[in-house]
C-alpha cells in the first residue's frame, strides 16, 4: 500500500491506495452523460503508455511534397490513475479548466497543483463522456509506502461478472470496451486467416466484427472459452479471463492465447440468456417471479472503435503484416463501418 506524494516539496497527494489492473475503459469516451469512476477507491492503475507511432502503410517521398501522417496512440508513459475522491491536498488551476461541457476533460494539460508548492501534478477528468478519474502526471508524483492492510487478490474461482445490457437496453460500455480489446488481440495472432467462433454470446459480440475484418471462406483457426470452471482442453486460440487485480492472464496451453477483461468473460463463460418457454401453461399472473429475464439489447452488438484502434496500434506497433495495417486504415478512414456502427 502506498500513498503519493508531491515530488517537489513531499507534500502527500492521495489516500493509501494499492494497486490494480488498468480497465479497458480508461480511455474510452462514451455517449454524453456523467459516468461512474474509472476506478474503486482505494485503488489506483498505472497506464504504461507503451505504443508508438505507426508510419503509413505506403509513405510518400517528402520530396513530392506530401504531409507524412502517423498515428497517435497513447499519452505519456506510466501515468497513474486514482479515483477523484482519493486525492488529496491539490487546489485548481484555473487558466486549464475551461473549453469543457459538464466538467473537465484535461485537453489543456495538468488541471491540478500542489497546495503547498504549486507545481502541477495531476489531471482531473469528469466532464460528460468521459470515466471520471484523475491522472497523476508520474515526473510530478512519488510512491510511499505506508502501512495498512495487504491487499487480498481474488481466487479464479472467484471472478466478478459485469451484465452486458443496462436497464435501457443499450450494450455496456465496459463490454464495447473489452471486446473491442480482445477482438484487437484475436485478429493480432489469427494470421489474417477466418476464425470460427462458439455459437451463443461469444458469437452475438465477436461474429460480425470478425465477418467485417477477416476474408471470407472457411475457418482455419477456431476460437474457444477457456479458464476456470471450463473442462480443460488445447484449443487453437483461446479466449481467457485476465485478473482484475493483478492483470494475469489465465494460464493455457493453447496455441494462441487472447485475453479478455474477467467480468466479461466469466459472464461469456457461465450465463445463459436465452428466455425459457414454458412447456404448457405459463405462469399464473397473481404469481410474483424473483427471478426475471435477463435484458435484452435493442440493437446489435458494436466494439468500441476507438479502443479498439489503440489496442491494435499498441499491439501492432512492430508489426511487419501488411493485412493488419490495412485493417487498421480501413477502420481509422471508416469509423462507421459495418462492426463499429
């Protein structure tokens, strides 16, 4: 456990926190509500920041006059994320909070200095789209190790699960978000061949992405559930939970191995939501049920197209396969095709 404090005069900046997986969502921007927290408190994430630029797949000479475009993809490294209401001892900076909606979303730099010293040190974001959340900047900030209590990890056995509708039927967020990652990490080591997927939910959110991105034809690899709780097997590429608080992935010895965020997969993996039809009479109407029927979503399923870009950039940054960039123009020059829109 830990709490950071201001690298200029020592000035403590947060509660005691400990440290957790950095979610799928951090970057995402969704709709325009007021979200939830990006993280628990008493938690913080550390973003490691690690893509680099991608260069065009065909560049221009320079001498022919044209503009050279790469693709950002993350900001600076190792910044750390930390629930708003675990900081402490900062005041604003006012000349960086303005151009916003319904908050702050940090597009004029470190929003927060030190109230003892007045160095900058950290970026709120809460404005409307965003996960509420404030980025300590990590040359501004230093770790502390301070007494409490040592953090318990959760056993496999014990993996949280995140329903992938609300109650106004729209998909989750957090689900666009983590499938947009691992379909990221699916098409990085599918060799640009058809994957097959399991019948059911797995297919209701991976199919159509993967019949928009890959060539048609028959299947050459086949993606299939694996991790705690599912018979054991060797499949061709498997489709894993990754830890919440640690950010291991389920260990397997498939060829291929993708992971997903934990509460995701183990709904995937353990509810089944098709609507039982009853096999004669149904039920009396004076009869209260306890357990209704799962939500049902009113569209079809969409993977997050931004992250998704990101992950594949972050992922591919040192990739040599053409068909890989070529999926990733595609999708940057048409962001409302067909899996995304």
């Amino acid at each position: 456990m830990v709490v950071f404090a201001c690298a200029e005069c020592g000035a403590v900046m947060t509660a005691r926190v400990t440290r957790v997986a950095l979610p799928d969502h951090a970057h995402q921007k969704y709709g325009h509500d007021l979200l939830p927290g990006l993280l628990e408190p008493g938690t913080y994430a550390v973003d490691p920041g690690d893509g680099r630029p991608w260069e065009p797949l065909r560049p221009e000479p320079e001498e022919r006059g044209v503009r050279l475009l790469t693709y950002c993809v993350s900001g600076p490294p190792d910044r750390i994320a930390i629930a708003p209401g675990d900081v402490r001892g900062t005041v604003f900076i006012p000349e960086r909070l303005g151009g916003c909606c319904c908050g702050w979303d940090g597009q004029y730099g470190p929003n927060l200095a030190c109230a003892e010293c007045g160095r900058p040190v950290a970026t709120r974001v809460d404005d409307c789209g965003f996960w509420q959340v404030v980025w300590l900047e990590p040359e501004a900030v230093r770790p502390v190790a301070v007494a409490g209590p040592v953090q318990r990890v959760i056993d496999w056995t014990e993996l949280p699960s995140t329903p992938p509708v609300d109650p106004r039927g729209y998909w989750s967020p957090l689900w666009r978000a983590a499938v947009a990652v691992a379909l990221a990490h699916l098409l990085t080591v599918s060799g640009g061949k058809r994957v097959s997927v399991p019948e059911g939910p797995v297919a209701e959110v991976f199919r159509r992405a993967i019949d928009g991105l890959l060539p048609p034809g028959p299947a050459e690899r086949h993606l299939v559930l694996a991790g705690p709780g599912l018979p054991a097997e060797t499949p061709d590429i498997a489709l894993v939970p990754r830890h919440p608080q640690t950010g291991e992935v389920w260990p397997c010895d498939a060829e291929a191995v993708v992971p997903l965020a934990a509460d995701v997969w183990t709904y995937l993996a353990f509810h089944d939501d098709r609507r039982l039809a009853p096999a004669a009479y149904g039920m009396p109407a004076v009869v209260r049920r306890d357990d209704p029927p799962p939500l049902l979503p009113h569209s079809l399923f969409r993977p997050d197209g931004r992250v998704f870009l990101s992950t594949l950039e972050r992922l591919a940054a040192d990739a040599t396969q053409p068909w890989l960039r070529r999926i990733h123009d595609r999708v940057k020059d048409r962001p409302s095709m067909g899996p995304f829109a």
